[in-house]
C-alpha cells in the first residue's frame, strides 16, 4: 500500500509574519510532507521578509505560486533565496503525488491573462500527468463556483475550470478569495478547496 502524502496549504499570507509562523508550528504538529503556498504572500510586492524563513527553520518541504500581489520574479526570489520551489509552469513528484501549479490572476497590482494560465497549467502538468494522483496548485478560483459567488469583484477564471476539465486532477487548492476560505466543492471529480490564511490539511 502506497504511502499517503500529508500537505498543509495556505495562501493570502499578505505579509504576516505571524501568520506564516502559525502556518509553520501547524505544519510541524501535524508532521507534515509538504507545505504548499498558494500566492499572495506579500502585500503589493512588499512585505517579503519572514514570510517563508518560519517553515525553513522548521526544515519544512515547501512549494509556492505567486498570487496577484507579487511577480513571478519575487516568487522565484524566493524561492532561490530558501532553496524551495516555485511550480508556476512546473512541477514536483511527491510519493505518488504529482503537483503542479499556476500563479496570478486577472486582477490586482500584477495581473496575468486568463489565456495564458491555461497554457501555464498545461506546461506544468506534463511531467506529472502519468501520477496516481495530482494535484493543482492556483491563486484564483474557477469560475462558475461557490467560491466565485462569495466575492463582488472576482468572477473566477475561465481557464482554471477548463484545465480542470482537460487535466483532471484529483485536487485544486487556491485561495485569492478571503470570504470564501474552507469552502469545498466538486467540478466533475476534482475536489476544489479555497485552503484560506489559517490552511488546509489533507492526506492523500
């Protein structure tokens, strides 16, 4: 029997410092394999210091995205600085686990097309497409969801639920939207969580 990976994921850090060491010390009482960082760790690209040092001290796996408040050059910053991973466009092999990822959106001080997460998504999930389970990692939410529903001013995107349809992971975790933290819904197979500021554990 495969060995089950457990993950904590969180986003929407915005810059607290202790929010991340919080995210941390859950990370470490839960014995985690992974932490997963689904964007927005800063707030309008500032505000990076302390955010990912929390989980490096605790020798923490840690994988990021960047949301629409910082650029994939600061996610790559930081992930070079801590010799983690950014899986915008990538991707990592965990157990039977293949996990890749999409950052940003349409909206906000960094705003990236609609069209080309779709094409991001695609690129990362080739070298995990073949994994017992996957998992997608993006900032924003799909369209046409609960999720979409519980803001005025973000629809959701139309190319996260189509990648969801043509790639069919197990999982898509995302955050952007603080209202709809926790919330979990279907599209087809796919469980689709909003992980929130305080995470999500999970155990696949």
């Amino acid at each position: 029997m495969a060995k089950k990976v457990k993950i904590l994921a969180a986003g929407d850090i915005h810059g607290d410092t202790r929010l991340a060491k919080r995210l941390s010390a859950k990370a470490k009482k839960e014995n985690v394999d992974l932490v997963v960082l689904c964007g927005d760790l800063t707030y309008s690209d500032t505000s990076t210091s302390g955010i990912i040092h929390p989980f490096v001290k605790n020798k923490q796996k840690v994988v990021l995205i960047p949301g629409n408040h910082e650029t994939i050059a600061t996610a790559n910053f930081l992930a070079d600085l801590y010799g983690i991973t950014n899986i915008h466009g990538y991707s990592i092999q965990l157990a039977d686990v293949g996990i890749f990822g999409c950052g940003s959106a349409e909206i906000g001080p960094h705003p990236i097309k609609d069209t080309e997460i779709l094409k991001i998504l695609k690129k990362g999930s080739e070298k995990v497409k073949k994994s017992k389970k996957k998992i997608m990692v993006t900032h924003v939410h799909p369209e046409k969801t609960l999720m979409a529903k519980m803001s005025n001013f973000v629809e959701g995107s139309k190319a996260v639920r189509k990648a969801v349809k043509d790639l069919k992971p197990d999982f898509l975790l995302c955050s952007h939207v603080h209202e709809a933290e926790g919330i979990e819904e279907k599209i087809g197979k796919t469980t689709v969580i909003n992980v929130g500021r305080e995470g999500k554990i999970l155990e696949i």
